[in-house]
C-alpha cells in the first residue's frame, strides 16, 4: 500500500484519494476564509484552479467532478426557485420584469458594441458575445439566503429577474445556433416556442400534482429527498429536450415544488444542508478547474478581450442595478445587493460559450477550423468568471450584512420582551410527525426550540413509560431534522389536562398545540379534557390540530374569523399563528369574516405578503355551507372566541360534533386565542416581534398608532 502511494503520478487516478482531496479542500477552505472574512465561494474556486488540469495538475476535471459539478449548478438554480416567496414574487413581479429588462439590455448592449466595432467580430458573432454579458448566476444566494435576508425587496427583485434574463439568453444562444448551422427558418422557431411551451406546463402544472401525491403516499424522509433530486434532474432533462438549458428547468423544478417543501420542514433542512456541503462546492472546484492563467501571459490579445469582457459585464450589470435602485427608489444598500448578485456570470455564461466554442463554421487558409466564438473569448470568459464571482461574494456579503443587521435594528419590539414557547401534547406516535411539523410551521424564524410534553397515566392506561420514551424520541428526531432542539417533559399525573397544565405554568407555555388522531376527531374524552382543562387556562394560545394528510400537501385553508374577534386580547398572536402558515407552507388562505376584520387583515397583508382572498360573510348562517364546501386538499381553521362562536356555528360545543359529521377526510383546527394579557405585559399582547416576520408587527403596530 506504501508503495502504490508512493508512485502515484499526476493527476491523481485514484478515486478514494481524489474525494479524499476535494473533501479536504472543502472542509478547510471555509475554516480559514472566514477568519479573514473572505467569502468561501472565492477560495473554492480558487483552489480549484490550483489543483485543476491548468494548476499543479492534481486532479483532472474528469466524467465525477463534471457530473457532481453539473448537480451543484441544477442545485443553486433549484434552491433559487424553491426558496423564492411566491407571495412576494406576485407583487413584485413587474419590478422583477423592469430588472430582467435593464440587466439584460445594457450589458448586452455594451457587449455588442465592443465585440462588432472594437473586437471586430461578425454580427452573429457579436449577438453571441454580448448575450454573454446579459445572464447573471446566483452563486452567492445560498449565503444570502443563510443571512436571513431571503425576503428582502432586493433579493426578491433580483431572484425572479434571473430567471427571465437566463431564459432570454439562452434563447439568443439557441437562435444564433441555429441561424449559424441555417437552420433558423420558420420551422425552427415554431418547435422551440411549442417545446417551450408544452416544458413549461409539464414542470408547473404536472410536478407538483405528482410530488403532492408522493408527500401525501410516502413518509420516508430518504425517498422523499431522493424524490426531489429525481425532479431536479428531470427537469432538467426536460429543459434540453425543449432546446434549452439544464440550469432553467432546475429553476423551474424549484418553482413546481415550492409551496410543498416549507422553509420550516425537516425536507428543505435536508435539501439545503446536502446541496451546501457536498454538491454547490463541488461545483465551484470545477469552476476554478477550467481556469487557465498561462493563457493571459501568452496572448495580448486574449487580455484585450477578457477587458472588454469585464468590462461589458461588470459594467453593464452596474448600471442595470443602479438603474434598478432609481427606479424603485431602493436604498443603497439594496442597489449594491442587486449588482453583487446579478454581477456573477458562470453558469449560462459557460454553457453559451462552450456551445459557441464547439461550433465550427468554416476553416482558414492554414485549415485550421473556425469557431463561431474563439479560444480568445473561451478564455476571456474563464477570467470573467473568476473576477465576476470575486466581485459578486465581495459586494453581495458586504450589503447583505448590513441589510441584515438594520432589520435588525429595526424590530419591533413592545415594552417587554414576549417570549414565545410552543408546547406539543403528544399522546400517539402515529400523530408526533404532524404534530411537529405543525410546531415548525407556526413558530417564529428566531425561535430555535419546541417542548413536547407526554403525561403518563397508567391507571387509567393513557400512557406508559415504554411507551412515552418511544414518542419522545421519535418527536426529537423530527425536530433535530429541521435543525430544531425540542425539549422532551414526560409527567406522571391522575389527570392529563391537569398534567399540561402544570408544564404550562412551569415552562411559561405560551402556545399549546394538542393534536387529533388522524380519522378518529373529537372522543368523549377528549371533549372533556378540552371543556374542563385546557380552555381554563386564559393564559394561553390553543390549537387544536386534526391532521390527516402533511401540512405541506394542503393547497388551500378556509379560515373563519369571528365577529369583533380583533377585540381580543390573543387576536393577533392567534392571527401570527395563522400567517406563519401561509408564509412557511405557501398555501393560499381564504379569509372569512366581518369587514371590520378583514380590513385590518387586507392592510397586514400589504405589508407582509401572504397568498390570501378575503371573503365577507354578512350573514353567519352562511359560515357552515361555505365550510362545508371544502375540497380535497383543502383545510379548515376556524378562530374561535368568548363571544364569536356561540352565534356562528349554533354553540360552541356543536363544533366538534359538526367537524366530526362533514370534516373528518381533511385537515383541520381550532385556534382559542388566549383572553388574558401575560404577566410583566404592559399592553395587549398582540405579536411575537422578535422574528423574521416583523413586518407583520410593524403593521399591527400602526393600525393601532
């Protein structure tokens, strides 16, 4: 064995060794970046120009580091399309469409004229060249993303611009192909617009009704994230068969599984840890693996061309984001951010001048071949990427920090800090993995803990130790797979509502989550335990959940909204509850209610976009029918107050009989907002404000200056 290691030759054939080496790389890369506050993507890529083919040559850039390179690129696109708020997408996407407009318009522009007047290309040439400049890669979104800034109005801008710009360039790429090869006739183009359009519907319209029915059939945490990388490969098979890029149909498949992956689930924890460890650094070594700095030494005019390539690029990007900026009348910050993340050309700008490079339409004197674009831009654009990404991490680091840190600063915050402790009461296995992905979905971004109770009451045989130690365990693993710590309480009492409520008191419970056995609903006991013990406690939040499907499958929720209900002390910490669901599993929810009501919901709602209609309902009668209407798919969240419900749904107590008779196929719950002001609160209590939702508080804020 000494020996064989011994006589190893460059580059490095080995396999075990060669992963060996690129785990090293990106595992202590990162490590000694940050202390010197270097974005790591830089020195990935770097590195992998250092150990690369064009480097010290000890790796080749062979069949492995081009596939988990390829499946780094589809993931950056796919997380991209995943984690872009749907909501906030809608309302902004005309500024998304002004964005693509400008960044693709003016590095193009810059790009034609300097590859047909100053370069001197041909004009099929020069088209090529300059859709170089117009697509932009979001190389640095995940560590955008990680700084809690997703959300943000720059960010949202930039995400949905990048879709449009790619498509358009590619778009080029595939005309000019194909006028080169004279194929662009009138046939051509009605097969790539029918191809376009029949992958389109395929991805959006038929992915998600598959991946529904996968979430809904199979609970196995491994198949459903082999699931989503089966949809992001497929996609973007799909993608070349309509005669175009890979990197779009990962996009797609982003947007196709977005609202059945919440940013809150074990899933998207998964999706983003494996794609952030393994797959997007690989991709960045394979970058750096094609650069080749022997090639700016050896030719003048390779560097005349990376110049005007830089310049083209950066500069035309910088003006689209300033352009941007202006128009939106962003803050400087949010400008900068838009130019670091749009300024990073690499993947369809790699993919462009690779298919150009291969392209060879004719031959000189010497017979040597033509290329539609030369080994002097092939190289340019090598150099382009390296400074483009360097500029990118650089910029888009900087702004993003403090962009985070004024949202920050900028919280809403009452008198007193409100603490938000969620407690799940779990009494049947078969019901924790709902229960705590309700818990995850609820909860506000900062709070990273739940508790869990089980009370054991072996007389009247509800529970065992055995039995408890098992359910426990099993709701801490569901947590820790979303990178959640759950706190497990076991009690042993005569009285289980007695039980909780002893934990509520000592743990200073503010939000008690019970659940329902799935197709079982309200039991007698049940009943009691609810009338007779938890709704004695004022204190707290009640959700009574009925789950029997995954929240994540579920497209639409009915919520009912009783009259005057924003009276209430609990209202709109009751009303955050509601809004997490819709922001974290982007279901679309319906609201019914008075109009009093609904206008105050309808101006949160400008602030702190969620999918929603709001419906009034004039006359309560009605409340049942509309319900009862519920379709496949669709839950039912019902508010329910001191005063409100007595009126709407006949009595309080014909609730559960009610849900038991028309619901019991669909998922479900009731929300009891608590009656009392908590301790050490000098006014209502009315929304967690530390959390990434604290646009919310700011609105609630103001309708009540």
């Amino acid at each position: 064995m000494l020996l064989s290691i011994h006589h190893i030759s460059l580059p490095i054939e080995d396999p075990l060794l060669k992963f060996l080496i690129e785990i090293i790389i990106i595992l202590c890369i990162p490590l000694l970046l940050n202390k010197i506050k270097v974005p790591h993507l830089l020195g990935l890529i770097i590195a992998g120009a250092i150990i690369g083919p064009n480097g010290f040559g000890v790796l080749s850039r062979d069949s492995s580091v081009v596939v988990t390179g390829t499946t780094g690129l589809l993931y950056i696109m796919f997380l991209a399309g995943l984690e872009i708020d749907m909501a906030d997408f809608k309302k902004n996407k005309w500024k998304s469409i002004i964005f693509s407009i400008f960044t693709f318009a003016v590095p193009f522009i810059l790009g034609l004229v300097g590859g047909y007047y100053v370069l001197g290309f041909s004009l099929l040439t020069s088209i090529l060249f300059a859709s170089l400049f117009s697509s932009h890669t979001l190389i640095v979104y995940p560590m955008v993303s990680g700084l809690g800034i997703a959300k943000n109005l720059s960010v949202n801008i930039t995400v949905g611009g990048t879709m449009i710009t790619d498509v358009l360039s590619l778009l080029v790429l595939a005309a000019i192909v194909g006028m080169s090869q004279g194929e662009a006739g009138t046939a051509f183009w009605v097969k790539l617009s029918v191809s376009m359009v029949v992958f389109t519907l395929i991805v959006l319209l038929v992915f998600p009704i598959i991946a529904r029915w996968f979430f809904k059939t199979v609970e196995d945490k491994i198949s459903q994230y082999l699931f989503v990388i089966v949809m992001i490969y497929l996609a973007a098979l799909l993608a070349e068969l309509a005669g175009i890029e890979s990197i779009i149909g990962a996009f797609f498949a982003g947007l196709a599984l977005n609202k059945l992956i919440p940013h809150t689930s074990s899933l998207m924890n998964r999706v983003e840890f494996v794609g952030n460890a393994i797959f997007i650094p690989f991709f960045l070594i394979s970058v750096g693996m094609l650069i080749d700095f022997n090639a700016f030494i050896q030719s003048w005019e390779t560097l005349w061309v990376a110049t005007i390539m830089l310049i083209a690029s950066i500069g035309g990007k910088y003006c689209a984001a300033m352009l941007t900026k202006k128009t939106f009348k962003l803050t400087n910050d949010e400008g900068q951010l838009i130019f670091g993340m749009s300024a990073a050309s690499a993947a369809a700008t790699l993919a462009s001048v690779m298919v150009g490079y291969n392209i060879i339409i004719g031959e000189n004197d010497a017979g040597e071949p033509i290329r539609l674009l030369n080994e002097h831009v092939l190289n340019g654009s090598i150099l382009l990427i390296l400074v483009s990404c360097t500029i990118s991490s650089f910029v888009s680091m900087a702004s993003a920090q403090r962009i985070a840190q004024a949202d920050k600063d900028n919280t809403v915050s009452g008198k007193s800090e409100e603490k938000e402790n969620i407690l799940l009461a779990v009494n049947h296995e078969a019901t924790v993995d709902k229960m705590v992905n309700l818990g995850l979905m609820v909860k506000t971004a900062s709070n990273k803990a739940l508790y869990a109770v089980n009370v054991i009451n072996e007389d009247a045989n509800e529970s065992s130790v055995k039995n408890a130690e098992k359910i426990m365990d099993t709701a801490v693993k569901a947590a820790a797979a979303a990178d959640v710590e759950l706190y497990p309480i076991t009690r042993h009492d005569n009285d289980t509502a007695g039980g909780i409520s002893n934990v509520i008191k000592e743990k200073e419970i503010s939000d008690l989550i019970v659940g329902l056995e799935g197709g079982k609903g309200f039991s007698a006991s049940f009943v009691y335990n609810l009338y007779n013990g938890y709704l004695r406690n004022k204190n707290i939040n009640l959700m009574v959940y009925h789950a029997v499907q995954p929240a994540a499958t579920v497209k639409r929720y009915l919520v009912f909204i009783p009259a005057d209900a924003e009276m209430d002390a609990g209202f709109f910490h009751s009303m955050l509850r509601i809004w997490n669901i819709g922001r974290n599993s982007g279901a679309k929810m319906s609201f019914y209610g008075k109009e009093k009501t609904l206008n105050i919901l309808k101006r949160i709602a400008k602030k702190a976009s969620i999918e929603a209609t709001f419906d009034v309902l004039l006359d309560w009668k009605n409340a049942i029918q509309t319900a009862i209407s519920i379709e496949e798919n669709e839950g039912l969240i019902i508010m329910m107050g001191d005063k409100g419900m007595h009126s709407y749904f006949s009595q309080m107590r014909d609730v559960p009989d009610l849900l038991n008779e028309k619901f019991n196929n669909n998922n479900y719950m009731l929300i009891y907002p608590f009656s009392k002001t908590l301790k050490n609160n000098t006014e209502k209590r009315s929304v967690s404000s530390h959390d990434d939702f604290a646009e919310i508080g700011k609105a609630i804020r103001n309708i009540f200056k």
